[in-house]
C-alpha cells in the first residue's frame, strides 16, 4: 500500500522537497493501517534504514549532540515534528519568551524612562499581537538557522513523531504529523495511525522537552486563563488590565516582569514558597522583588490556591486556602514542567519517566538502558538552553569514547583544546552561568551566600553598584549591582552574582576566571574598556580586598595564602617568630611567601630593603632602617623582617606605632628628639632646592627655623624648651593623621 501527502508539492519548500525526494519509500502491510491496531502493525515493521545515532527532539541538546557526532563522521538522524524544529527553545521557551522581553521594553520605552523623568512610554497603545510580530520573526529566523546547521553538518532531518517499539530496543517508528491519504481511497488519516519510516540505531539521544504542567482543577481556555504556551500562541488578545500569575519560579517571574512595566497593568504574582527564587543569591532576589514591587507587582507568597473559577463577565476568581479572594481579568498558570514523554512508549524498551515526565540519567547521561541516552530539559535541574547544549555535547563525547566523563577531567598534562576533555566540575554545572531574563534581569555563577553559609564554608563579599560606574549614569542611572563571593585565605572567586542592565552578558567574565581558577586579584589587575559595565569586577574586587586588608591586619585571614603551597618555615621557626611578633601562623605563612619573592639569599639587603615600594618612597628610610638595629652584617632576617611589618601595620597597637616613630626621629639616639634632631627630619622632608638658588634656600630654612621653634614652644616640657621628651612627642603627633601615616603596607 503506497503512502501519498495530501500536501500539494507547490505548497512546499524547494529544501523540503529535496528531503521528501531523497527520503526512503512507506512500508507496505497486506492489511490496510487504518482497520489494524497501531501496536500490532508496529511490531510487525522491518526497519527501512539504519543509523549510529538517532536524536528525538531537536532542542539544543539534540542539536549539539547530532552536529558534534556527524562531525566525528558518524550517520545521524534527529526526528521531531516539522513545526517543531529547534525544539521547545525556540518556538515556546526561551527564544520567545526573551524575545517577547525585548519587544515589550521597546515598545514602553522603559529603557528611555530615565531620561524623561519617567515619562516616556508607547506612541500608541499596543496588544500581544504587536509584540507576537516580532517574536514570530525571531522564531522563524532561529528555526532557518537551526535547519541549516543541521543540514550543512550531513545531519538527516526526518519530520514527524518517534516512537520505540515493543521487543527491539535498537528500533523506533516515525509516526505523521500529517495527514496523508492512501492510495485506494481518499480517507485521512491523522498521525496517530499512519507510520512512515521505521529505523534503527546504535544510540539514541532522548532530548523531547518539557511543556508548561497543568493542574486538572482549573479550567484552562487558553484565553483568559492560559499558560506560558498559550500566551506564545497568540489567543490572548490582550495584556489583562489586572494579571494573576501563579507560580513564582522562573518563567512566572519573568513574565511577572515583562507584564508589570506594561502602562495599565496591575500584577499579582501568588506562589506557596514564602521565599521568591531560591536558587538565587538573597541579596538578588530581594532587590529584584523591591524593583518590581516599585513597578506595581504585588507579592502573595506563603499562599496556597483552592479553586479557580470564571465569571459570566469573564472576571477570574482565584480563592487562596487562607480564605483570600484575588479578582483579576487574566491569570497565567506557570506552576512547574511536564516532559513530553506521551508517545515515545518508553516503557517498551524498559524505562519508567517519573510523574513529572523526567528521565533518569547517570553522570555519562546514560538512562537505565545503555545505548539511550537523556538530555536537556526532560531530565530535570538546571533546564536551561546553554546547559543542555552542553550535555548534548557530552553525551555525544561518551557514545563516542565510551569513557567515563570523570576520567576526561583536564590535567596538566593535557592540552586545553582538547574537545574530548572536559573539566568535571563544569559538566556538573559548577561553573554553568544561569540567566534569569526578568526585569531587571539577574544572572549567577558559582555558590551563593545561602549555599555556603549552610555548607558552613568561609566567605567575604565584594560589592558594585552600577551607580558607581560611568556606563551606568549613561544608562540613566540603571539599578544594578554586581557581588562577588570568595575565599577570605585564597581568594579563589566561589560565585558572581549581577542584577541589572547587562547581567547576564557580564556574567560570563567571572565564569571564564572561576572555570580557571583564579581569585581576586586578577579583577585588581586587570584593565577593562572605559566606560563599561565590565568596570564592575575590578570594583567589587577592590571592595572586598579592602575587607580581607582588615580581616588579615587583625590576623583572621591570611590571603595571598594558597590552600595548596606550603611553607618552607619549620613548626619551631613558625613559633619562635610568633612569640617575636604575635602575628598568628597564617600571616607569617603570608609573609614569608611575599618574602621569597623580594629576597636573592636568605637574608634581606639594604637594597632589597629599600626597594620595597612602600620603603622607596619615604624620605625617613635610613632611620627606618636604622631602627632596625642590624648586626655587623647589615642583613635582615625574616624574623625581623616580620617583627618590622607587624610593627607597622594595622593590627599594631597606636602605642606600638608612637614609640617606633619617636626612635626614628630621634637621630643621634640620645632619648630625646632635640632642636637637631627636629632640623635634620625637615631638611628630610622638605623638598630640595639647587644649591645656586641661595635665595631660595635662605627662605627655606627661616621657615624650618619658624617651624621647630613653635613646635618646641608649644609642646616641649623642659625648662630650656630646646628638646622633646617621648610625651611631648605625643602631643604633638595627636594633633596629626598619625594613625594613618604610620602604616607600611605589605
């Protein structure tokens, strides 16, 4: 029995056409499809061709893992409906949806409000329909590409819907999602009982999505009470003057977001949780909820719905178990995900979806039988579009190699280029960004702050506000801020955390450093474009070193210590030191490595002493050398190297600091600072003037003259007033920024 399309070849695509001309012929049966039981024709089917892999559902995993297995020279086939290509991500999930964003920021103007005074808005009232015009485009543009690739790499693309077949795990038919006619008769069929093609593989990759997951109580029209698909459809006409969203996760803060910045829209978003996106940093979500509240969304967390019911007027009622009513003119259900797994009978070949439609995966993606894999959005967290590429991509590396993921970790030794190695904590998603396109939008990377505090991990935190940056007052003075996490000890970055204009672009510079391994003070030394919102790393980072200085300076941190060196001091030499210093064992670690780094030998020189940066530029360094009081070898050890830092540092006593300072003032070492003593700092510190200008030195030195006499007439005590005691010292140096003066950074 020969299988026609009803579809007139003039309606066609040329590239369709080509696939259709190309394709294998119909499989025949004695008995006519429509009169037998589908099961019992689909057991009976032999397979018409056969591939190394087949891909069911051509969303970005099944696009990644088919274009990276063709490329390696393997014969790929991806199924999926002809409406469909691209999958769930472009055509219902995040290419609309983003896209739909994008348009109704557009079209409010509400990137121009700043520079209104609030005021700028639409030339003209507008609808969903507007803004489904370009989102309709984009898809289109999206779903070409997509095609494209997948052709240009050699990958077959057959159209329709895969099913496994009972008692052969390497066999799947292809039903229609056409109508087609046969050739005895001009009866329709609809896809449930025509069979197109039956193929086998030696892999197959299960990639089929998610769909927005109902509950069976409400009563869905997909007109004014709808869900994410059905707003995408187009059947809503309008933005509801008063929108009830239910559902405080991803998608429903989202388009809580897109719908509140709308002019004329009032929302209300209801969610169980008492907390408002978990997932992220608190510090995050609790602006994102104070920016939309600002904006006129309403919070109802904690609450639980009831029913759901529709007025003759075509008001929604929504009663909440707390015995609240919420009337509103739309609601958008975004309550969780269901997989579409109806129709793949999956348990013919021996595998059970949970309730929610999720496949089981091992860390090779692997499900319970071998040669099938999962990937994407159907087998659970994070589900986003950038990790189920990137899963795609690792499943193919395994169908290939068959070697466990863990064992492809990078090494030393390995070249960093290598597509089949890849790191493991990046295919566990620990360093995976997650965008979140709200309004403001707000992006991550990395542990959060509730994360860690739980696994009870040290932190400090480095702040920037986009107030701060000059790109940010040329925004308008946008609402934004960037964090970033890090180890106190180390530095090693934990997580970046951005809300605001930009969020999820700016992200991918802390995963880049993260995914390598670097810590803070690459941001401190690094040189970013000016003026970007990129500026904002080398903020933060200065923001949260000026933190660790302190922390350390008190001696409960000690950066610049990595957790994987070692120190070259024995326990005894670490103990002696610290009974010289009282510095704590971690700041005599840190000491000691920026110390190897400055010295040649063992012992510091004169010259190595006197290039250190802070040391260079003081016109007292001979006294504070001095002060060292050095043995005949003129060396410094680092014992007393050390004791000189901490003497000079912020953890030292004011006490400490004055008695030092009045050591070194004091030249001739008699105890006392005389009127000498007080000439010899001035010619020091007052700046040098050519020995044929007499003019000018003459003038020079009745100002040094003026100066030290009024200094030991105000504050000298001894009856001569020609000499200052260690408490006239202090006197005079309280009337000072001493504190500040008398700190030698190392």
């Amino acid at each position: 029995m020969l299988l026609r399309r009803s579809v007139t070849a003039a309606s066609r695509p040329a590239h369709t056409l080509l696939r259709v001309a190309t394709a294998r012929s119909a499989f025949s049966t004695e008995v006519p499809v429509e009169n037998r039981p589908l099961t019992d024709t689909l057991r009976e089917l032999r397979a018409s061709e056969h591939f190394d892999l087949i891909v069911i559902g051509s969303g970005p995993a099944g696009q990644k893992c088919a274009i990276d297995s063709a490329k390696h020279g393997k014969s790929v086939a991806i199924i999926d409906k002809r409406d469909m290509l691209g999958g769930v991500c472009v055509h219902t999930g995040t290419v609309p949806s983003k896209t739909f964003r994008e348009a109704a920021m557009h079209l409010t103007g509400y990137r121009h409000k700043a520079f209104y005074n609030g005021q700028a808005g639409p030339s003209k009232r507008f609808g969903v329909e507007d803004i489904l015009q370009r989102v309709r485009k984009v898809e289109d543009a999206e779903t070409d590409i997509t095609r494209h690739q997948l052709l240009r790499n050699g990958v077959q693309l057959i159209n329709g819907t895969a099913r496994f077949l009972p008692g052969n795990k390497s066999m799947v038919a292809v039903l229609s999602n056409e109508s087609y006619e046969t050739a005895t008769d001009a009866k329709r069929h609809t896809s449930a009982d025509i069979c197109k093609r039956v193929l086998t593989a030696d892999k197959f990759l299960v990639c089929v999505g998610t769909r927005p997951a109902r509950r069976p109580d409400i009563p869905f029209d997909g007109e004014t009470i709808f869900d994410s698909d059905q707003l995408l459809w187009g059947k809503v006409e309008s933005v509801p003057r008063r929108l009830i969203i239910v559902g405080a996760g991803v998608v429903g803060m989202e388009y809580a977001s897109m719908m509140t910045i709308i002019p004329g829209t009032d929302v209300t978003v209801i969610d169980g949780r008492q907390e408002i996106l978990n997932m992220a940093d608190k510090q995050v979500s609790e602006a994102l909820c104070y920016s939309m509240a600002q904006t006129g969304t309403r919070f109802l967390t904690g609450e639980t719905i009831k029913s759901v019911e529709k007025s003759p007027k075509g008001e929604v009622f929504v009663h909440l178990e707390s015995g609240k009513t919420v009337v509103g003119d739309g609601l958008l259900y975004t309550v969780g995900r269901q997989g579409n797994v109806e129709g793949l009978d999956l348990e013919a070949v021996g595998l059970s979806p949970d309730k929610r439609g999720r496949i089981k995966v091992d860390n090779n993606f692997q499900t319970a039988v071998p040669h099938i894999y999962a990937a994407g959005d159907i087998i659970g967290f994070p589900g986003l579009a950038s990790t189920s590429m990137e899963q795609g991509r690792l499943a193919s590396v395994h169908m290939r190699t068959s070697k466990p993921l863990n064992d492809l970790e990078l090494s030393d030794d390995k070249k960093m280029d290598d597509p089949d190695r890849v790191r493991t904590r990046m295919r566990s998603g620990e360093v995976f960004p997650f965008g979140i396109y709200t309004v403001p939008e707000i992006s991550m990377v990395g542990k959060n702050e509730q994360q860690l505090t739980k696994e009870q991990v040290p932190y400090e935190v480095g702040v920037a506000r986009y107030e701060e940056l000059a790109r940010g007052q040329m925004l308008g003075g946008v609402p934004g801020f960037l964090k970033i996490i890090f180890c106190p000890d180390t530095l090693k970055i934990l997580g970046v955390h951005a809300i605001g204009e930009g969020a999820t672009e700016i992200i991918h510079i802390g995963q880049v450093v993260m995914s390598t391994g670097g810590t803070l003070e690459y941001f401190r030394n690094a040189v970013f474009n000016y003026p970007t919102l990129a500026e904002a790393y080398r903020v933060a980072a200065l923001n949260g070193l000026r933190k660790i200085d302190r922390l350390r300076e008190m001696g409960l941190v000690s950066s610049l210590w990595s957790s994987g060196e070692t120190c070259d001091l024995s326990e005894e030499q670490i103990e002696e030191i610290h009974m010289i210093t009282a510095l704590p064992p971690k700041e005599i670690h840190r000491i000691r490595r920026k110390y190897k780094t400055l010295v040649k030998s063992e012992d510091m020189t004169k010259d190595e002493f006197y290039a250190l940066p802070a040391i260079a530029v003081n016109p007292l360094r001979d006294q504070l050398f001095k002060s060292l009081e050095l043995t005949a070898t003129q060396t410094i050890t680092f014992a007393e190297f050390a004791k000189f830092v901490q003497i000079f540092s912020y953890s030292s006593s004011q006490d400490t600091k004055l008695k030092e300072a009045f050591k070194i003032h004091d030249f001739d070492g008699d105890g006392k600072i005389s009127r000498d003593d007080l000439r010899a700092y001035c010619a020091l510190v007052f700046p040098k003037i050519s020995e044929s200008d007499s003019d000018a030195i003459q003038s020079q030195q009745e100002v040094m003259g003026t100066l030290i006499e009024h200094v030991l007439g105000e504050a000298s005590s001894a009856p001569s007033r020609d000499f200052l005691v260690y408490d006239d010292f202090v006197k005079v140096i309280q009337s000072t920024d001493f504190e500040s003066r008398q700190i030698v950074p190392f």
